[in-house]
C-alpha cells in the first residue's frame, strides 16, 4: 500500500513522501528531495569556465583553463558522491528495530540501524534557529547503564527537513508500531 | 510479541529435516545453524549435539523441523508433526516451503499444545514471526565493533544481533562435517558442499610454530642487548634506539608461539607484522636508490663543505650580533664576550669537523646499510645525524637560556626588593619585608645593571632559540613520519577494502517481497566499517607523547628562558 501526498520542506521546496506499509509491524517511509537542477549546474560551470577564460586571457597561460575544467569536473563528482542527497528511507521493524538510509545522487547508500534495546522513543522535537521554528523528528537512545535517562538523540531527515504535517504521518505510524510491539 | 528467526541463506534449497540451532536466551529469537537431513537416529543427533556443546560452549538444541517437500514424498507432514514428540522442547518450529514459491510458511507449536499460527486475525491477538535470511560465511568471520570480549563479564547486557554473531563464530566446529564424510548425520549448512582448505595454508602454518620459537630466541638476545644500551643515558636521546627497542617489544608480541586469543590481539599481530613487512620493502628500496651510482659517496662528500658552510653563517651571525644589529645599540663589554666566546666555540667545532672529515665517508656507508633494517630506522638515524650535527646550536641554545633566565630571575627577585616585598620560600608567597638601608642600596644598583644589560642577552637568547626552533622544526617532521610508519594499521586496512564485512559497524535489512499469508521475510547484511573508524580503532601505540604543554605554557617557557624540550619520551620508570 503506498500513499503520496504534496509536502513541502522548510525551505519551500516541494517534497515527496511515499509510505509503505510491508506487514502489520514493518513500515517503510521515504521521503525524496527535489533532484538536482540543471539549470543550476550550467549557471554554475559558465561562470567558472568564463571567469577562467578571463584569467587566461591575460595571462596567456593555458593551465589555468585546463585546471579549471578539473576542478568544475571535481566538485561536480563530489558533489553527487556526498553532498546531494536524493532520499532518505526510514524503516521500522516491530522489535527488531529502525533502520535510516540515506541515498545520494550518485547512488551510494549510508545506513545505520538501531536496534529496539537502544531505542527510547520516537518523537518530534522543536528547535528554535533565529527567527524560525524547526520542527524534527528524532529518535531517543537509551544510555545502557541507566535505562531512565536519554543518551543521545539522532534527528531523521536532515537533509529533506520536511515540514510538521509530513513529519505527523510518520510520528503516527510509528507511535502505532511502538505500542503494537512492546 | 514477535519471534525473530535468523536463517541462513545456504538452506534455502536443503532437503527436509531437523533444524539445530540456539534459542538466544533473553529476546525472542532463535538462530538457525543448519538442517540435518534424514534419515538419522534420533539417539545418535543427541548425542553429536552434546559432543557439540561441550566442545564449542555454545546451547545447541534442535529448534524444530524444515520440510521442502520434492515429489513422491508427501506424508512428510504428518511424519514432522511426531518428531515434536521425540525432541521435546518448549516450542517447536516448523518451516516449510514448497518449490516454485518463494515465501515460507512457518507455524510454532508451544509446549502445552497450543498451536498459534500465522495468519491475521481478526482480534489482533496471536503471535508474529519475522524471518531474517543471513550469510552463514559472511557473519561467522565478522566482527562487531566496538569490540567487546565474549568471556569479559560485562554489566551491559549483550544486544540481540551481537548474540546471534557471536553464537555463528562461536559454531565452527560444526561445520566441520561435510557432505563427503561417512557418519552417521548429513548436515547442510554453508560448508556442506566440500571444506575448503590449502596445502601451501596448511604447511606455514605447520612450519610457524618452529620458526617462531627460533625468532624469540634471536629477539631475546637483541631485547637484552637493548636493555644494556638503555642503561647509558645517552641512548634515551637518540630516537635510533628508542626505535630499536620499540621493534624489539613489538617482535615479542608478533612472533610469540602462542596463537592469538581474541580478535584485538589477532589484529595488532596482523598489523605490526604487516607494517614490518612494508618498512623493510621501503628501506631496501632506499638502500638500492642510494647505493646505485654510489651516491652516498657523493652524499658524504658534501656532508663536510655543508657543516663548514653553517659554521661560517654562524660566524657571520655572531659578527653582526657583535656590531649593531639591526641598528640596536647593545653593551659594548658583554656583546665582546659573550660575542668571543661563542666564536670560540665555533672555532672548535670546525676543527672538530675537520679531524673527522677522512673518516666520515666510511662511517656514512656503514651506516646507512642500516637501511635495510627498515626505513623507520633509516629516518631515526637522519634525525640522530642531525642532532649531532647541529650539536652547537643546541650548546648556545642552553648557554643563552640560561643567561637569559639567570637575568629574569635576577630582575624579578630584585624588582620585589624595589617594592619592599619578598618571596617567601616556606609558604610559597610574596609577603612584605623590611630592608636596610644598605640592603636597598645595593639591590637598586644591581636591579639597574641587569635591566640595562637585559637588551643584549635577550637578544642572543632570542637569535639562539629561533635557530633551535628550526632544527627541532625538521626533527619533529622526521618524528612525524616515522610514528606514522609505525602506526598505521596497514592490515586493518586493507581488510576493509578486500573483506569488507571481516570489519562490521552494524548491519543493514532488506525487506524481501512476499507473498500474502507468509511471515515478513528480511534479508540481513553486513555494514562495514567506515575507514576512520577503522583507523581510530586499530591504530598501534607509538612510544611518542605529543608535547604536553599547550601553546600557552610554551610561550611562557620562552619568555621566562625556561629549557624546552619539545619530544619527550614515554619511559618506562617514572621520575
């Protein structure tokens, strides 16, 4: 079963959220940033390759072309490689645990799973940045030697920062998961 | 609650049978290690899976029964239902799959009778069941970080997927028997189609125990030989020796007979043995560049004229100091002499250069065969030859801070005096004082003659501890590059590149499509280590503490003249 809603993150960009539901206890929420703009892309390279030209043009040392081919070609790779996430995935088994993938343009995944033992709570969390509210959802680990207090918090979606009507659906279904399964 | 089965990928497609594995105690979950096929003796299972026990310390019992039917065998059913009986356990599973689909099916019976299924029901009341297929090789080699020792008694309770690793690690022996040998059982688990093994694997292994002995043996007699330099003073200055003995305390660990325990121990082994490896390739590499075209020789011919040239620049500095640098106006009867004074040393040097010169070029060939002992120990005896070198610049440097931090001292002492204070040696503080006259006097007139001597020392202290700045500078770099030789956990990395999941940080799921009315089936993989982490973890300790004063209490240092010595040592006894 999968849904898809117009959301929007904080920045105003349109965002996409895709819930499916794999059993009564495992859930899959994907949430995909806006894909890279070409027209960004070629601003960006014709104003490096032109402000190159126009160092060469007075220096007369082809080099400088040359070095600013690589470079564009560079940070455009390490761009995709690391910087540009295309979407990020949050997976919920009932008593197994949660599992948070982020995808990149170039198609390198990093994953973390935390197991249920560690896991506290799910819950959204508002953090104030000078004159805005964010709202996030963040997942509460316990500390193993003192199951009461919160060790450390890891926030979900960073790089998508969906707003609080998207960041609801999922604190809903997972809430339903958590309750099912413990 | 939701029961978590963790099958392995290898029995996907094995005949019907029993399924042995462990019950992880604490969580609802049950590993699966692998299939035994019929026909066999109820008795003669019992009893391997106690021999089993006994030897690999690990719960083993028969989980329940695994039916893939093919044709002609369809009274399966009924067959696996009364085995339950024969093995009697608090709940007995029971797998099934039948060819051409790719779901299982799974029912547990518990013990009392009651048969929970898995299908929807209405109330939202029964039991649930995940099955999670996993790589029998992969996970039985991996390990998970942060490491944690199976024996150590820990007061946090070991986390599910760190009990199923270590129950898989820990059940080697019982996949020992293949599908070639003539007992009783036939297995399927991931080595049932034939052990793998090498002859060339099987004799180094065979031959290491000998050669490890004879090598202790030789490193004995070179650790006691280190021991005995290590009595003179000198030998905790030159960084050759400090390095002889680190690799010395290194080699006892890499070639002990004694196998390596646990997975840290087996890693540092690796990696010092590794990087040991790759340091000698380095310096032979080096001694092959230097001695071809018998460049040392030359090397050793410009070593003579260099050493000249500094001490002429030396002089020249000392001239200028002795006139008005950069237009100050120094104390015309100090700069003499401590301007001649400092000369003469120089004098001396030079003449001592001068006597060594006929011999230098044999001594430097000798030398650097030393080479091939291993490029940290090429780099240790630059940075000795160095020092050795540069011996003066480290002779004005204390006879400066010292005159210099004579003067502060001086200075700050009579300054109280001035003021009618005084430092209090018993309790540590300045308390005021009366002086006589006289006293006074005679502290103004002395107070006067420092301060105004003050511009000349300082200056010297200040030109000598810039030029010992920069060979500390250049030995520092030299330090840097062998602690880094010495500390790279080459190994360790390149496991992480060739095995990736020997070095895991977690795992990761997938969700598998199924069919309707089967349980949620999950494919489960290694999350390798990302290579900081590997570096963080397995980098081998070095002898070298980085300086323990911050760039605060170095400055400080300087201004009050206060000898620096910017590389100590780690020692062994404490002072």
């Amino acid at each position: 079963m999968a849904e898809e809603e117009e959301f929007t993150d904080i920045n105003g960009n349109s965002i996409s959220l895709d819930c499916q539901t794999h059993s009564a206890f495992c859930r899959e929420f994907t949430v995909t940033s806006p894909k890279l703009s070409l027209r960004k892309v070629m601003v960006c390279t014709c104003f490096i390759w032109l402000f190159a030209y126009a160092v060469f043009f007075f220096t007369e040392n082809t080099t400088v072309l040359s070095s600013a081919i690589i470079l564009t070609l560079a940070g455009m790779m390490i761009h995709i490689h690391f910087v540009k996430v295309d979407h990020e995935t949050l997976l919920i088994i009932g008593s197994l645990g949660v599992q948070l993938s982020s995808s990149y343009a170039s198609g390198r995944e990093s994953t973390i799973f935390i197991e249920m033992s560690k896991l506290k709570d799910i819950v959204i969390n508002e953090a104030v940045y000078m004159h805005s509210i964010i709202y996030y959802l963040c997942i509460l680990i316990k500390d193993p030697a003192d199951p009461e207090t919160v060790a450390s918090v890891v926030p979900l979606f960073q790089s998508s920062k969906p707003r609080l009507n998207c960041l609801v659906h999922v604190y809903r279904s997972c809430q339903e998961i958590l309750a099912q399964t413990s | 609650m939701v029961l978590k089965l963790f099958f392995p990928q290898c029995c996907n497609t094995a005949d019907s049978g029993l399924l042995v594995g462990r019950w992880i105690p604490g969580h609802n979950s049950a590993v699966v290690l692998a299939v035994i096929h019929y026909p066999f003796i109820p008795g003669q299972v019992k009893k391997y899976l106690s021999e089993l026990q006994s030897q690999t310390q690990v719960d083993l019992t028969v989980l329940g029964s695994w039916s893939m039917p093919k044709e002609g065998q369809e009274g399966m059913d009924s067959f696996l239902k009364d085995l339950s009986t024969i093995f009697p356990q608090e709940c007995w599973l029971q797998l099934s799959r039948e060819i051409g689909k790719r779901g299982f099916t799974c029912q547990v019976v518990q013990n009392n009778g009651r048969l929970l299924q898995d299908r929807e029901q209405k109330n939202g009341e029964g039991d649930k069941i995940i099955l999670i297929h996993y790589d029998q090789r992969k996970v039985m080699l991996s390990q998970l970080h942060p490491v944690q020792d199976v024996g150590q008694k820990s007061d946090v309770e070991a986390s599910e997927l760190r009990l199923v690793f270590q129950t898989v690690a820990q059940s080697q022996p019982l996949f020992f028997l293949d599908k070639y040998d003539d007992g009783p059982l036939k297995l399927s688990h991931w080595q049932s189609e034939g052990r793998e093994a090498s002859i060339i694997a099987e004799l180094l292994k065979q031959a290491s125990v000998p050669v490890c002995i004879f090598l202790t043996w030789l490193l004995s007699l070179w650790y006691w030989f280190c021991m005995v330099l290590k009595m003179l003073f000198i030998s905790s200055k030159l960084s050759t020796c400090v390095q002889s003995v680190y690799r010395a305390v290194h080699f006892r660990t890499v070639f002990s007979p004694k196998k390596a325990g646990t997975h840290v121990e087996f890693m540092r082994k690796a990696n010092i043995f590794v990087s040991f490896l790759v340091d000698i390739a380095l310096g032979l590499l080096l001694i092959s560049w230097l001695y071809r075209e018998n460049r040392i020789s030359k090397l050793a011919d410009t070593l003579v004229p260099v050493a000249d040239r500094v001490a002429k620049e030396l002089q020249e500095l000392l001239e200028w100091l002795m006139g008005a640098p950069a237009g100050l106006k120094m104390n015309r009867a100090l700069d003499q002499v401590l301007g001649r004074f400092f000369l003469y040393h120089i004098h001396l040097w030079i003449s001592y250069i001068h006597l060594m010169s006929p011999f230098i070029e044999r001594i430097l060939w000798y030398v650097g065969l030393s080479a091939c002992l291993g490029l940290t120990f090429a780099l240790s005896v630059l940075s000795d030859i160095v020092a050795l070198l540069t011996f003066h610049i480290y002779c004005f440097y204390v006879y400066g801070a010292r005159l210099y931090c004579l003067t502060i001292y001086g200075l700050s002492s009579l300054w109280r005096l001035f003021r009618g204070k005084k430092w209090n040696v018993l309790r540590q503080r300045v308390d005021s004082c009366s002086y006589d006259l006289d006293q006074l006097f005679i502290g103004t007139l002395l107070f006067t003659i420092l301060l105004f001597l003050l511009p000349t020392t300082a200056l010297y202290y200040l030109v000598f501890t810039l030029l010992r700045l920069v060979v500390v500078l250049f030995q520092g770099v030299i330090h840097l590059s062998v602690d880094f030789i010495n500390s790279f956990p080459l190994f360790a990395i390149g496991l992480r590149i060739c095995r990736p999941y020997r070095l895991a940080e977690g795992v990761k799921f997938n969700v598998l499509c199924q069919e309707p009315g089967t349980p949620l089936h999950l494919m489960m993989e290694i999350n390798p280590l990302k290579c900081s982490s590997v570096l963080q973890c397995y980098r081998t300790p070095t002898y070298s503490c980085y300086p323990k004063d911050s760039w605060a209490a170095l400055c400080k240092k300087l201004f009050v003249g206060e000898l620096i010595y910017p590389w100590k040592q780690k020692t062994d006894k404490t002072d």
